[in-house]
C-alpha cells in the first residue's frame, strides 16, 4: 500500500515539474526580474534571465542562495514577519521596498512584490522586483530644492502628483496627466480627489485619500493593493503607488507627492501566474495531439531498460485506446505488449541529452503510421505527443494515384489551363489547348511569367493574385495577349492549391472575345434605348395582354409623381385615370391585342381623375416575343395640351389680326373721311373770300369756318400722332408741377362756352376751399380731361355735363358725368380700344377717329394710373380717370409772382431763322402790335454770323428744317458765343422725342407748329419780361 501512494506521489510531482517546465517559459520571457525561493529553506529554485543579469551571479551560484545574501540589510526575523501574512492567509500579496546587491557589490533600490503559490504539497513564493531607482532619485531631487524637483518631475517615468498641506494640487508631470487624463493646467488647485480617483479592485469602493494619511504620519507610505485609478475618460488603469511628505529646510511639510505607476503589465503577470498552472491542464487535456509524459526506468544494475507513463491525456486515450488508469504507473514493454520497449534508443537519448526530436513511424502492433515529437522537461524525463497520420498516408497514395489521372485530364484536356507559381507568377506548366490557344510552344511558355500574357501591369496582376491566395476570389476577366500580337478577352478560373511545397495557382481560361462582343453589342442597344428613355419628355410605357404597366420611362414616373418604377409597375390605367378614359384605351389595347395593327398618331382627350383634361398624341403598337407572338402592347404618348392651346390662340390671334385689318382699313377710310371733311371747308370757303363783293359779315363767317375747320384738321393729325408715338414705344412722361385749380380752371374755360353753345349746364364740381398742388405730366393728364370733356359735349344733346375731381387715398380721381346718349353695355368695355368706334353707329352718327379713348387710357397707364366709364343708354355716362396723387406744397409767394407777371416791355430784337415765306409773315403779323423788332434770316449759317455780330439781339426763333445747316446745328454754333442767349426751336415736328432732341441741341424753350399768339407771347414773356 505504501508502496501505491509513494508512486502516485511521484506522478503528482513529475506533473507539477512538467508544470514548472511551462511555467519556466512564460516567466524566462519577462523583461523583469523575478526569483522563486522554497517555503522551508528559502532557497532560490529559479531565478529569470533578467534577475541573474542584473546581480550578476551565475544561475549554479543562485541556486545556492537565499534572499538574505542580496538584501544586506534584511535578517531571517525580519523576512519572517514578512512572509507572515502570506502564511496566514491575510494577505495575497506583500509590497516592500529594499535595497539589492549585485555580485560587484554595487547596491540598487527596488520595490518587491511577494506572492505565495502552491505545487502539489510544496509551497514556493515568487517575488517579482521593480528596479525603483529612478523613483528613488526623483524623491530625493525633490527634497532637495523645487527647480531640481521640477526636472525630475517631468523627466520620471513613473507618474507624479504634488499637493498642498490642504490636498490640491500643485503639480503633474506629463505621464500623471496620461494617467489621469487631465492637463496640468486643468488640474491645478483641484482637490486631489477630483483629479486622482482611485477605487478597490474588487469591491469596486472608494479608496481612502492618501495626502491625508501622509500628512498626518509624516513619512512615506504605499497604498493598499489592488487600486485602480479612474481617468477622466472612465478608464480603469490598475496602479502602484506611495505617497511621501516635502519637508522644507526647517523640517516642516508643506506638502505631499504622490508616485504612481501602470500597473496593467505586473497584473497581467500575475494572473498569468496564478492561471498558468489551470492553463497548462486545460492545454494539456484539450491537446488534439496525444501526450504522454514518461521515467526512465533502471535495473538493479543502474542500467536504463524501460521506460514508465507517468501522465497522460484525453487524446492518448483516444488514438492508442488504452484508458489512463491502465496507462499511468505501467510499463511500456507492459502495456504496449512487446519485448523491447517502442522506439526507447530515441527517447533515452532525449532524455539524456534534453535535446527534442521528431520522427514518422508505422507502428506494427497498432497497425497506425504515428508523427512523433519527443522533447525533455528535465534529465531522465521525456514527454511525447503524436498525433495518428494513418489517413493522412492512405490520403497520399490516392493523390498519388489520383496525381497520374490529373496529369492525362491536364494535358489533354480541351479547355486552356496552366498552372503558375503563386509568388513570382512564374508559368510552370501549361496544357496542349493552351498551346494552341496562345501560339507559344509548351516549353517557350514554361519560361514566361503571366505578366506576359496578361495586359494588366506586374503590380495589379499581383493584387490579383493576393485575391486568389486568400480565397477571396477565384473568377476573373483579364485580356491575354497572343504569340501573333492579337489580344483576346478571357474569363479565368483560379484557385490556389499546394503542390510539391510550393503554393500555386490552378487556372482554367476560356476565350470569350466573341462572346463579350455580342453582349457589348446588347448592352450599347440596351443603353440607348435606356437613354432614349430616360432623357425623352414622352411618355414612354410598356403593358402586358392585362394592360398591366410592366415598364416605364422616367417621364412616366415624374407625370405621375411616383420617385420608383416599383411603385407603378402592376398598375392598370384604372388606376391612374378617369374610369371613361381608362375604359376607352383598355379597348383601344385590346384591339390591338386582337389584330396586331398598331395605332399611330392618335389625338387623345385625357380626362384625369380630379376632372382636369389634357391632350395627348399617343401612338401603340403590340409588343412580341422572339417567336413573334404578342405579349402585350408599348406606346408613346406626347402631351400636346399646350401644342393645342397654341393652335386655338393662333387661331384667334388670326382672327383678331383679320379683324385688326378691317378695322384699320375702316380707320383709314374713316380718316380720309375726316380730313377731306375739315379740308374742303377750308379750300372751298376760302375761295369764297376771294370774291370782291363779300360783305363783311359773311367774310367774317367764312373766317371762323376756316380757323375751325383748321383746328379740326390739326386736332385729327395730332391724334394720329400721338397713337403713333405710344405704339413705337416714344412717349415719355415729363413730370412737372401742376395746381389742380389753375388745371380745371383752363379747361372749364375752354369747354364752357362750347356747352353754352349747345344751351347745356356746364357744372364744375371740385373740393371748396383747398389748393392742391402735385407732380404730374400736365400735358398728359390735360389731353385726358380735354378728351373726355370733348366726348362728353360731343354725344349730348341736352342736360348737362359736370367736370370735378376727389382725393382718394393717395390718388386724384377725376370725373367726368354727362346726360348723354350713354353707351350699351356690350360696348362699355371695348370703348378704350383703337379704332373701336370706326365700326360703331357712334362713327357714322358723330363722326370721329376712335382714337381719343384710347389715348386716354394710355396716357393714364403712363402716369401710373387707369381710366373707365360707367354707363346708361339713353342716361348719360360717368367716365373717370384716376392718377397718383403726389403732395406738394403750396407757396404762395411763388403763387402771387406768377399771378402778377406782366408782358415784356420796351423794345427788344428778336431774330427769326424762317426760310418759309408765309410762316414769316404769320410771324410778323403776330408781332406788329408790340414794341418788338423783328429781324429775319433764311439760313442757318446767316443766324450764326448775326449772333456773332450783334449782341443786341436779345432771342432767336430757330426753325428747325432749315436748307444747309439745319436748326439743330445752328443753335449748338451760336451757343459757342452766345451761351446765356434764349432761343426758341419752332418746328412742325410734334414727336415727343423732337422737344428732347432740340433741348439736347441747345434750345431754350420749344414751340411747335401750327403757332397760335398765345404761345408765342407766353415764350417771349417768359424770356424778355
């Protein structure tokens, strides 16, 4: 029995060795030093590469050490109250600092962290050491004054906070800043609280503010285990850290630094530690390998015969079929059942020498072909894991059998293949159809690269080869040039497979130059007809045998207000349509459907669903199938809804052109008529007056039937005028000052005596007692009342006619009432058009152009304002004519002067430039009764000689149509010498544009022909005085 449990036993502890093997491992690799030492004697039994580096000693004088000999200071009484709270459990770790001493007897200050583990029944403890001279140096730097303190601060790699004696900070070198994730500037004057927040590891509670305790002890303390402090950014950084006071020269403390460092890396380690021993089993049991740890086993004579299976895994059991409690404590010649134990010359030697080795083998017995791996933990042990390649042999010979097949399917296969070396793209072999595909001979082709096949560039053929080596994509389409020079477009399937070592590319190439040319050539028509639909603003639609939309253009779709074709395919014209509508080209489809005869250029009414109508030129022909047979109907519909207004307005534009020429042919007819009227008065009475024997009143008869028919006469050609110039566009609007009162008082006194004439009421009727005064164009808005006031004396025959004017709101609204004939009110709104009344019974009753009106609203329209009537027939009328009121003040000063002018007086000379004899006599004439000279001249150029000449003269009439230098020309010579001297253009023009023309010349004022004295007495007022 005790002979049992001593092997068992020394299982437990070769396993817990094959442990420490791992472990060994992990811990050789750490950059820090680390020694592990036995409970009961202290000794080291391993020490890391970077521990036995740094004291310098030599791992066989190690091994013969305890920590006493590299901590001079330390006794074994002081170790011992060390080690306690591992031994009893209080605690997981201890952290102490102390002084190391290397082997040249040099001293280094380090911080240890102690931890005790357990392996089998022993207990070991692991103390990791941080070489803490450079925290050391920063704290006495610190002590020693604050400049040198502040180098320190910022050049330590450890992370430093300094407080006050009231615990806000006062500095932060910048790995505390990335600890905390605050600046310096930020954080100073804080609380350190707020900046340094550090909470247990496992409880997850607030751990105690060190500045305090540091301050109330006064020496340098280390904070609990297991803290982590929180950044600002919510990270959870695990630390080491100690707090320590700055005492000043006097000994007194005036404040506390704190030092602390990551400590992510040393946890990490020690949870490596404390799981490694879990990880090695887990590792060792889930192994998809077979692993059996072994003894060597010697005779009596001390000479190795056998070898034992101290441990294995799950997967021996599985690939041997020997469960573990037969194998574990057995033999090999044993439990394998042979004579000498399997393969033992290799495993001794592993064993002896520690050196690993691998093999293949058949295992005859087992009748399994084995890859074996053995290495040695430690002397006279080995360790073995196999795996069973038994399928992976019988898997090679089908390759190879398979290998000798592929070969014949390679080379004599139909379609083209080659093989390329996956790295350098390198052709290693190619089929006979690749042969004759490329014109290259086999063997020219083995010594080419694909790069000279494949346009593409060596860089880009390579990414495509990445894409098949990753599996990520194995279909390609290249273009391959060919031994001719031609280039033929090729689809490629590649994959990546291994063969003898060596990754390759398996491909298959098909030429499908033909092939991409048909489909180029259907996807051109295709985007054509695309485009044709997509940019046509014809409705362009696609219907199955249902009448069901199976495609649309975009037209279609923006008509209808629909963004996606989904959302209208399916449809029927029902839906989209009046029920009648849609009913109607349902038929219209169906026939179609029925004869196959299309319907071209059909000219719809489409009534919509609200009720709206549009029209439509529609054309559908039936749609078939590859065999011809009708599937459904496709048709263009063009909205020709403006198309139609289009021809209805040009329609009407013609007629109302048609009837613009009659009436002007009417207007002419009429016109002749008006002045051969006026005109044989004149010609025929005043040949009257050349009879002798007249008597004097009939001579004065025959005058004022002449001076009347005159003004006739030139009243018809002014009219004329003036609708010719607001037709071309040459009117313009003058505004000047008008008084309302002196307004209505020149036309009162201009009309009344004609109602008077006619034994009718001339009543005015204006605002009492108020002056108004306003800008205006005054000749306008005069030829407008005066017109209306004319019409109004001229179709009544009794009663009265009222003149007035109101202020309403910010305009002036003139009226002007009669008791008239009145006008029918199909008639009422046409009056204002030109040449309307040419066509009425008012023309050939009353006579007339039909111009007045018309002039009178355009005139209206230029001042800013309208004119209208309103009606009675066999009443009378009310025509108004409203203008915007523009307020000016009323000075009566300048009121009394004008009231007060007198006419020139004393003699004066003025210059007539005239070369028409009669217009001179006129002239002269007009002239004799005042104290005036008057001088006259027929040319442009005597004017400009006399002007130079004789400073008397004291104003120029200048006609403007003069033989030689015109009157234009003339007046802008004189005003080289003469420029303060007025002078008067007095012309037959009458255009708007011809006053602007002559004051442009030069010209002081303008007159225009015929010449009435009044007009001219009123410039020569205004010039002599």
């Amino acid at each position: 029995m005790a002979q049992e449990n001593a092997k068992r036993s020394k299982k437990s502890i070769d396993s817990q060795i094959l442990s420490a093997d791992f472990l060994q491992r992990i811990l050789r690799e750490s950059v820090n030093e680390i020694y592990v030492f036995e409970e009961e004697t202290w000794r080291f039994v391993y020490v890391n590469d970077a521990a036995r580096l740094n004291l310098g000693f030599s791992e066989g004088e190690l091994a013969q050490m305890t920590p006493l000999d590299i901590v001079p200071e330390l006794t074994e009484e002081m170790l011992k109250e060390i080690l306690a709270p591992l031994y009893n459990g209080s605690k997981e770790k201890v952290v102490i600092e102390t002084v190391h001493l290397r082997k040249n007897k040099s001293r280094y200050p380090v911080e240890v962290h102690l931890q005790m583990i357990q392996s089998g029944r022993k207990k070991f403890f692991v103390a990791l050491i941080l070489d803490i001279t450079e925290r050391r140096n920063a704290e006495k730097a610190l002590r020693k004054s604050e400049q040198r303190f502040r180098a320190a601060l910022y050049s330590i790699g450890d992370a430093v906070i300094t407080a006050d004696t009231e615990g806000r900070i006062t500095h932060m070198n910048p790995v505390a800043e990335k600890l905390t994730g605050y600046k310096e500037s930020e954080a100073k004057g804080k609380v350190l609280d707020e900046v340094f927040n550090i909470v247990n590891e496992s409880t997850g509670l607030t751990a105690g503010n060190p500045v305090n305790r540091v301050l109330r002890e006064g020496k340098v303390i280390g904070l609990a285990n297991h803290t982590v402090l929180i950044s600002k950014g919510g990270q959870q950084i695990p630390i080491a850290d100690s707090g320590a006071p700055i005492i000043d020269e006097e000994g007194k403390i005036t404040g506390v630094v704190l030092v602390f460092r990551d400590q992510s890396v040393e946890r990490k380690w020690q949870r490596e530690i404390s799981e490694s021993e879990a990880r090695f089993r887990g590792l060792f049991e889930s192994s998809a390998a077979g692993i059996a740890l072994h003894r060597i086993v010697y005779d009596a004579e001390g000479n190795p015969v056998d070898y034992e299976i101290l441990d294995v895994n799950h997967q021996f059991e599985k690939i041997l079929g020997i469960p573990k409690e037969k194998a574990v404590g057995q033999k090999a010649t044993l439990l394998y059942g042979t004579a000498q134990p399997p393969y033992f010359e290799q495993y001794l030697s592993v064993a002896m020498s520690g050196s690993s080795l691998s093999f293949e083998t058949y295992f005859e017995p087992m009748q399994k072909h084995f890859n074996i791996t053995v290495f040695s933990p430690e002397r006279e042990k080995f360790a073995t894991t196999f795996i069973d390649i038994t399928p992976l042999k019988n898997a090679i010979r089908k390759i190879e059998k398979s290998s000798r097949q592929f070969s014949k399917m390679f080379y004599e296969h139909s379609a083209v293949k080659m093989i390329l070396e996956a790295e350098t793209g390198r052709i290693l072999d190619v089929n006979h159809a690749a042969e004759k595909f490329y014109g290259w001979k086999c063997e020219q082709m083995r010594s080419m690269k694909i790069s000279d096949i494949n346009t593409l560039s060596p860089e880009e053929i390579q990414l495509e080869i990445e894409k098949v080596r990753t599996g990520r994509q194995n279909y390609f389409e290249f273009r391959h040039r060919l031994a001719d020079g031609s280039v033929r477009d090729v689809e490629v399937y590649s994959t990546a497979i291994e063969m003898d070592g060596k990754e390759v590319l398996y491909s298959i190439i098909h030429d499908v130059t033909e092939k991409r040319r048909a489909v180029e050539s259907v996807l051109y028509e295709q985007y054509l007809l695309n485009s044709l639909m997509d940019t046509t603003p014809d409705l362009i639609y696609f219907k199955d045998n249902e009448s069901r939309l199976i495609r649309v253009n975009k037209a279609v779709l923006n008509r209808f207000g629909f963004r996606h074709e989904s959302e209208i395919l399916g449809k029927t014209d029902f839906d989209l349509f009046s029920q009648e509508y849609a009913l109607q080209t349902f038929n219209d489809e169906r026939k179609i459907l029925e004869t196959g005869d299309p319907l071209i250029g059909l000219e719809e009414k489409v009534i919509w669903p609200d009720g709206h109508i549009t029209w439509a030129s529609t054309s559908k022909l039936p749609l078939k199938d590859v065999k011809g047979n009708i599937i459904g109907t496709f048709g263009i519909s063009r909205d020709i809804t403006e198309w139609k207004k289009i021809i209805e307005e040009l329609s009407k534009a013609k007629e109302k052109a048609e009837e613009s020429d009659r009436l002007k042919t009417s207007f002419l007819q009429n016109i002749s008529h008006e002045v051969r009227t006026p005109m044989n008065a004149i010609m025929g009475f005043s040949e009257l007056l050349l009879n002798e024997n007249l008597l004097p009143g009939k001579r004065k008869e025959y005058i004022n039937i002449i001076c009347q028919s005159g003004t006739n006469l030139l009243n018809i050609i002014e009219d004329v005028l003036k609708i010719s110039s607001i037709e071309t566009g040459q009117e313009r609007v003058n505004q000047e000052e008008c008084r309302l009162s002196e307004l209505i008082s020149v036309l009162e006194l201009q009309f009344r005596k004609k109602a008077e004439q006619k034994n009718m009421d001339f009543i005015i009727d204006t605002i009492p007692d108020e002056e108004i005064i306003f800008l205006t164009d005054k000749t306008k808005l005069t030829q407008i009342l005066a017109n209306l006031l004319s019409n109004a004396l001229k179709f009544t025959h009794k009663g009265f006619v009222r003149f007035g004017c109101r202020v309403e709101n910010n305009f002036l609204r003139f009226f002007v009432e009669d008791s008239g004939i009145g006008i029918p009110a199909e008639h009422i709104d046409r009056i204002f058009e030109r040449f309307y009344q040419v066509e009425s019974y008012l023309s050939r009753d009353f006579g007339g152009t039909g111009l007045g009106l018309s002039i009178c609203r355009a005139y209206a329209e230029m001042l800013g304002g309208s004119v209208w009537a309103e009606s009675t027939p066999g009443k009378g009328s009310v025509f108004h004519a409203m203008i915007p009121y523009q307020y000016k003040e009323v000075n009566l000063k300048e009121q009394n002067m004008e009231k007060n002018a007198a006419p020139p007086a004393g003699s004066a000379i003025v210059l007539l430039v005239e070369d028409d004899e009669y217009n001179y006599v006129l002239v002269r004439e007009m002239l004799s009764k005042t104290s005036l000279t008057l001088h006259r001249v027929s040319t442009g150029e005597e004017a400009v000689e006399i002007c130079r000449k004789d400073r008397k003269v004291r104003l120029v009439l200048m006609d403007i149509k003069l033989p030689g230098m015109d009157g234009y020309e003339a007046t802008r010579m004189i005003r080289k010498t003469r420029t303060d001297l007025p002078i008067v253009a007095l012309t037959a023009y009458a255009m708007p544009e011809d006053e602007e023309k002559v004051r442009l010349a030069g010209c002081s004022d303008y007159l225009s022909k015929p010449l009435s004295r009044e007009q001219l007495f009123s410039v020569l007022q205004k010039y002599l005085g």
